[in-house]
C-alpha cells in the first residue's frame, strides 16, 4: 500500500527546512537517484491514471437500447416472430434500428467533435537531482524533487515555493479566477483556503511572471487537480427528467398491453358463438398490443432530440448527449462561475482617475507611463481588435491594451524611450520601477507603478494640470480612500508615478520623490450579452446563482452589476458554507444568489442541496475546478474556451462562449418537449381510439371493426410521417414566457389527459357505433370495416393541426410555417387512397373502394374531432393568457 503521507500535511504553514526535511532533499543537491526510484516505487508516475473503457462505440450503440420504450418495442417483435407475423416484426425491429441508429449517429459525431489531441507535446521540467540541473519528463517528477519555474512555464505537480522572484501564477484553470496570483515563499502561519496559499503552487496552473525554485509535495491523484479529478469520476451522472418520466410511460405502457391481450383473448373465450378462432383471437391481441405501444414515439423522440441538437449546434452550442437536449428546456436554476462566463476573462482598462478624483478615458501622460512601466507585449498590432494577442501579466496586458485601444503606438513610444533599467515587481514590495532615456538623450525618467498603498509614500508631489504640486499627508489620505473605494467594488487599483532623474542604474534608494500621477483602474469587463441574457432568463422564471471564488465583496458588487440579487443573506462565502450542514445549506439555499470563494467540493454541494430542493440544475463554467459540478448538474455547460476536461464532463458545450447562448439553448430545450409532447398526445390519441374500438366491438358482440394487418396499416399512416414532421414545428414564442415545469411534472398534465379523454371518446365512439349501425343493417363487413379504417386516416386530417398549439386555437397557428408536415400529410393521404383503391393491397388488407359520400361522412367525424379539441383547449387558454400578459 502507497504511503500518502504528503498529500496530508500542510505545507504552506512549515518553513522550507521542515519541507526540505519531510522529503529528505536538500536545495543544493536535489534528491539522489536510488531516492527517486524509491519515491517512484511509493507514489508512482506523475499522471492521472484512468480507466480505460473497452469497445466504446460499442457501449455507446448499446446505450441508446437503454429506453424502455426501445425494450418494450423488442419484446412485442420477438412475440411476432414467434407466431410468424412476418410484416409486423419487419415493421417492429425497422421502428427500433432506426431510432438506436440515430441515437448513435448523433452522440457519435458530438464526441467526435471534442475529441482532442490530448498528448500533443510530452512536458518538459528543469529538476534538481544528484547535485546535476536535469531536463526530465513531467512525468517523471516525484514528491520531493527540486524543479524550477519560470514565465510561461505550465506548473506540472504541487509544491512548496522555497524561493521566488516577482513571481506570479494564472490559477485560473483551478480556481477561475483570471487575474494572476502574487507568489512569495515566505511561511503562512493560519490555516488558508486553496486560493490564499500564496507560498504555494498547483499543477496545471501556469507561471505568467517571474521565476521560482519549487519541492514538489504531490504529484498524479495526490495533487489538488488530481482530487478534482477523481471527485469527477465518483460523481454519479443524474437521469434527466425525460429519461424519468419515458421509464413510467413505459412501465404504465407494458403493463396495460399484458392486461389488454389478456383481456381479449379472455373476452373471446367467454363470449358465445365461433366469431372469434383462437388464432384470430391471439393474432388480435398481439396487433392491438403494438397498436397500444406508440412505436412512433421512439422515432419521434430521437428525431426530435437530434434535430434540437442540429438547432442548438446552429445557435453556437454542442449538445454531446442526445437526451441533454430536452432538458434544457425544464432548467429552473443556473449556476454560472462568474469569470469567462459572465465576465471576458481578460483584464481591462475601465479608466483612470487624476489627483482630481476625475474620470479619464484616455490621456497621453497616463498611457505613457502605462506603456513605459510594463513589460507587456502585442504580437500582432497590424490585427483587428479583437485578434490581438498579448504576452504579460494580466494587469500590463490591461494597460497596453488601453494604450493601444486609444491610438497610442507602444512600440515606437518604447524606441523613443530606450528602457536602461527596472526594479521588477515583487509580492513583497508590490511594485515595479523603470528606468527610460528621456525624449532628449540626456534625460532620464523613472516610472513607478504598483499597488496604491505602497506607491503613495514613495511619492513627494502630485501632477495638477500638469503642473506638479506637493503631496500633503491629507491629500495622500484622499487617495487612498479613493482606491479603497474602488477595490472594494472589485477593482483592480494600480498607482502610476514619475520622476526626472540624473541616474544611469536603479537601487532601492533610488526610489522615492516621485509625483504621483493617477490610477488606473482595472476590471474584468462583463460579457456585452449578459444582463440582456438575465433579464430573459428571469421571465422565463430561472433563478441565476453566481459561484466564484472571488472574494464576497467583489462577488456583490458584479452581482449589483447584473441586478442579481447581493443582500447579506443572498452571499454565502466558503467558509460560511464549510459551516453549513447538508440540510442547513438546502434550507437556506433558494436565499442565496451569490456564492463566493469556493472550491471545487462547494460547488458539487450546491448543486446537490438546489436539486434535493426539487430543482433541475444547470451548471457552467470553463475550468477543471468546474469539472465535478457540470458532471452532478442535471446540465453541465462547459464554454468552449475552456478546459478539455470541463468540456469532456459537460452536457453542452458553449462554442461561442456567449452566456445568451445558454438562453438560446434553453429556448430550443423547451421547443423540443413542446415538440415531444404534441407527438405523445397525436399518437396517443391515435393507440387508445383503436384499443377501444377492438375491445367495444368484442363487447358488443360485433365481429372485429378492425383486422390485424388493418391496425398495422393504419399505425403506418399515422405514425410514420406526420410525427417526424411535427419535430420540425418551431414552437409558439410564448415558451420563454411560462416558468420552467418542475422535475416531478408528467409528461400528461391536466390538459393533456382531458384532451386525450375526449377526443379518444368520440372518435371511438363514433367509429364504433358507425361500424354497428352498418353491421346490423346488412351491410358487407369489409366494406364496414372499411369505414372504420378510413375514418382513423382521415382523422389525422383535422387533428394534427389543432394539436400544434395548445396556446393558440386552430385558426391563430400559421399552417404553412412546417412544409415538412404538409409534406407528410400529403404522404399519408397517398398511403390511405392507395390502399383504399389498389387492388392489391385491397385483397391483403380485406377492404374495399368508398364513395363521395362516404368520404364526406368521414370528414365530419373528423371535424367533430377537432371541435371538441378547440373546446377543450378553451377551458385552459384563458388561465396560460393570464400568465403572458
């Protein structure tokens, strides 16, 4: 067993000889060879070790078997087989490998699409080892090892800093936080959140400023983004809503076929007479049992899933399980991560304050000495705006964008200020000083540059209109408030000063007597889509929580920004939450919009206490601190600028990591189950109406109104091509008006069953007694029967159309907006007047040629349909009108 003693203690709180001591290594020596083999044979390889899943395409095509309807369509073909029913089991098993077929294209190409070259370059550190500086393979790093660091380096495991140099570290990959963390490597003396260890760094994280000599503490599983990873692999996925509510479907399904074939065949046994031979009888069963089973909806349900993937994919965002897709349209929550999500991640000039207390977009003696104090670079000045690419900290890359945004050439500001010296930024000092040739040769100028407090008293003078003025205590203190104010509104505040002077080199003493120039604040700009994207999102009733792991403070004030809700009882901070019980934090949940300084174990609790509380729970984010979280979410929405491990854990994937895209996602989410429910009440409708003619006509006494093959036929031209036509329905505008449904919701609601019960009622009905009235007064049977299977044709006629909105009556729904359904009715006519009038199939189905007349009588029940769906429809539009206006 592997001795894991590393992982448990605290290094940030022991000085560099207990660290140095625990792992028997010394700074100047590193560890000796027979050491590491020992370290190696203990921890083993510096990667995450996973389980490799055998045949994957094949566990994905079996997968989508998993439906209980799919199970259930299986069953009923294999009984077909069995009694050599050649026609129904081709038409069963083609209904079964056309929906897994579609169902495995589509999950298929989506995983495809974010397959990444994971191992595209092999990393690469400088460690210490018997004394000798060695290159050596990431993987190769064993607790204890001496690596050194330096800007641009990707950290490869955990460890102490034992020394540093104005080193600073983008954490953001496991905190999300995009501004770059101040280093040092002095020892922490309280017990410290992930994010404040500051003598600390973390694989994965990448070094943006600076150099550093590290002990490796941890590597592999051990590290905190190895912990990460394994709480991903023992979150458990959630079934979403509709996989819940299909699994009962299909229970109550099965059960009432088994209970119906039994039925019939029992009715036949005890009723008097020989109407009915024992294979008729079973023959029947077996017919009305597929009638039963709305094979349809299998079909329909994949095609409009995969169609709404194809939809969202067009609005900028992949779905990478099919079944995702309609669950977007039930989210009542969205956990977002503030930074990359709500915010650009990239820190921004938002402007710059004077010794006046003034406001300034743009000015030359600011952007001078933003230009000449940083050591930021542009690759590419001659590019677009937005394809610039800088190289520097995040706070410089903030201030040269400002210089270049405004015009302000930084390239040839820099020749004409040739750079002779610099004290660079230490964690310590919080400060940076240049020294630069004046624009006559002779002159030399210092610009300083670093945190207000620390600047402010190295400052003698002011500059006033340009003209420098002497800084008194009271005025410094008048500064300092101002930067106060603005840092604790979650800005970024960086003191800018200057001075003339005679030196040629710069020392520690040289820095004093500047004249302060002003501030620059800084921020993260939100997303210009974002408040439009919450204003949207509130009418549709979702709640937007905010999780970060900011400090509280800065948290409130972006919230205050979006208009979410930032009271002392709406923040809850990390550890706030650490003492919080699971059942504390589901009671005072639903209260809390913004949560701050988190890790990555917070997150999965919120998302637990928000879903025991009944809510279905989308989560985004782009980090892998996010993984675990999108992973336990009913929806994990992964932003396409993140990490491969976010993406690959995630449900969705914002391509364009645009925030109004998760809304436009949600839109097509609730387009879908509108979609999915129109096809369960049209094939339902259609099954219970030809259960309850074959079960009344065994009851009355009547020979069977319909014939095996008959059902079958009929199940074709209802099922076949109006249903797939229906996915492409674009919805009514008024599904962003509603709140979202509940976790619980059936799929049959109130207005369903109604519409269900009295359109299967009169329809059946009047077939029924139709057929009775032509059997009692002589006429042929199959010409009866006839009318009875024309009748359930042209039914679909009126009905369809009426079904396409439950918001709006017949006459207020645009028939000429889906030419794919027209398309399909067009088909289903074909179908029914070929087997009405083609010899052949009139001898296979046993019917026979109608008249004008009957036609004419079979549109009016067919009327009579949609007239009691329009007064249904009545009872509940006035109560849903209420709710839009």
């Amino acid at each position: 067993m592997r001795n894991k003693k590393s992982s448990f203690m605290d290094f940030y709180r022991q000085d560099v000889d207990q660290v140095q001591a625990a792992f028997k290594t010394s700074l100047n020596l590193g560890l000796t060879s027979q050491m590491v083999q020992s370290q190696k044979e203990t921890f083993g390889p510096n990667a995450f070790q996973s389980k490799q899943k055998r045949f994957p395409l094949l566990r994905l095509l079996l997968s989508q078997c998993k439906s209980p309807l799919i199970l259930i369509l299986v069953v009923a073909g294999g009984v077909s087989l069995f009694i050599q029913e050649w026609a129904d089991s081709i038409i069963i098993f083609a209904t079964v490998t056309l929906n897994v077929s579609i169902g495995f294209v589509q999950e298929y190409k989506a995983n495809e699409s974010l397959k990444k070259l994971q191992s595209m370059v092999k990393l690469s550190v400088v460690a210490m080892r018997d004394g000798v500086k060695k290159n050596i393979s990431s993987e190769e790093i064993v607790p204890g090892d001496i690596i050194f660091l330096s800007s641009g380096d990707k950290v490869p495991a955990d460890g102490r800093i034992v020394q540093a140099k104005a080193l600073q570290v983008n954490e953001s990959v496991l905190t999300g936080e995009s501004e770059a963390v101040d280093k040092h490597a002095e020892t922490l003396q309280q017990e410290c959140a992930l994010a404040d260890q500051y003598n600390m760094v973390f694989r994965g994280t990448v070094v943006s400023m600076g150099e550093a000599v590290v002990i490796v503490t941890a590597i592999g599983h051990e590290t905190e983004l190895g912990k990460i990873a394994r709480l991903v692999q023992t979150t458990e996925d959630q079934d979403t809503p509709l996989q819940k509510q299909l699994a009962g479907l299909s229970k109550t399904i099965g059960i009432v076929v088994v209970l119906i074939a039994l039925c019939i065949i029992s009715l036949g046994f005890l009723l008097p007479g020989e109407k009915y031979s024992l294979f008729l009888l079973f023959e029947t069963a077996i017919a009305i049992a597929v009638a039963a089973i709305p094979e349809g909806l299998a079909i329909s349900l994949t095609i409009i899933l995969a169609i709404g993937m194809q939809r969202i994919l067009k609005r900028k965002a992949l779905v990478r399980r099919l079944v995702a897709a309609e669950t977007l349209g039930s989210v009542s929550v969205i956990c977002t991560d503030k930074t990359g999500t709500l915010t650009q991640a990239k820190m921004r000039v938002a402007f710059f304050v004077n010794s006046k207390k003034e406001k300034i977009q743009e000015n030359q003696i600011f952007l001078q000495a933003a230009v000449l104090s940083s050591n930021a670079s542009l690759e590419n000045p001659q590019a677009d705006e937005q394809d610039w690419k800088f190289v520097g900290s995040s706070t410089e890359v903030a201030l040269l964008h400002a210089c270049y945004r405004s015009g302000l050439d930084a390239q040839e500001v820099r020749k004409q200020h040739e750079r002779l010296d610099e004290i660079p930024f230490s964690s310590q000092e919080k400060y940076m000083v240049t020294l630069v040739c004046g624009e006559r040769k002779k002159e030399k100028m210092a610009f300083l540059k670093g945190a207000p407090e620390k600047v402010l008293p190295l400052c003698s003078g002011f500059l006033d209109a340009e003209k420098s003025v002497k800084l008194t205590p009271e005025k410094r203190e008048a500064i300092l408030q101002i930067a106060t104010q603005y840092a604790e509104k979650g800005y970024r505040t960086l003191a800018l000063a200057r001075k003339k002077t005679s030196i040629v080199k710069l020392s520690p003493a040289d820095v004093n007597e500047f004249e302060y120039i002003g501030i620059a604040v800084i921020e993260d700009p939100l997303r210009t889509d974002v408040k439009e994207t919450l204003v949207l999102a509130r009418k549709a009733g979702i709640r937007v929580i905010m999780i970060t792991g900011d400090h509280a403070r800065t948290a409130a004030h972006i919230a205050m920004q979006l208009g979410i809700p930032h009271s002392q009882k709406n923040v809850c901070d990390g550890p706030m939450l650490e003492t919080m019980s699971d059942e504390q934090l589901q009671a005072n949940v639903n209260d809390i919009y913004v949560f701050a300084r988190v890790e990555p174990k917070h997150k999965v609790r919120i998302v637990q206490a928000l879903q025991r509380n009944g809510e279905v729970v989308a989560m985004t984010g782009d980090g892998v601190n996010d993984a675990p979280a999108l992973k336990g979410a009913d929806i994990g929405v992964a932003v396409g600028s993140g990490t491969d491990v976010a993406k690959e854990t995630a449900d969705i994937v914002l391509l364009n990591d645009s925030f109004s895209t998760i809304v436009a996602a949600i839109t097509e989410g609730r387009r879908i189950y509108q979609n999915l429910k129109k096809v369960v009440l049209y094939l339902l409708c259609g099954s219970f109406t030809e259960v309850i003619i074959i079960i009344g006509s065994i009851f009355s006494g009547l020979p069977l109104a319909l014939l095996p093959a008959q059902i079958l036929w009929t199940n074709i031209i209802q099922e076949t091509f109006p249903t797939i036509a229906l996915a492409f329905d674009k919805g009514d505008q008024e599904n962003m008006l509603e709140p979202p449904r509940k976790k619980n919701d059936p799929i049959f609601d109130r207005e369903m069953k109604a519409m269900i019960t009295s359109v299967t009622l009169l329809s059946a009905g009047l077939l029924l007694l139709l057929f009775a009235y032509l059997v009692r007064n002589g006429s042929d049977l199959q010409y009866a029967r006839t009318m009875v299977f024309s009748g359930l044709g042209v039914a679909v006629f009126f009905f369809i159309f009426s079904i396409r909105s439950m918001r709006h009556f017949v006459w207020e729904i645009p028939h000429f907006d889906n030419k794919y359904l027209n398309a399909a009715l067009l088909m289903s006519l074909v179908l029914l007047l070929t087997a009405v009038y083609v010899p052949s199939l009139q001898n296979l189905l046993r019917i026979t040629a109608l008249s004008a007349r009957d036609w004419g009588i079979l549109c009016i029940i067919g009327a009579l349909n949609l007239i009691v769906i329009e007064i249904t429809k009545m009872f509940y539009l006035k109560q849903k009108r209420n709710i839009y206006s």
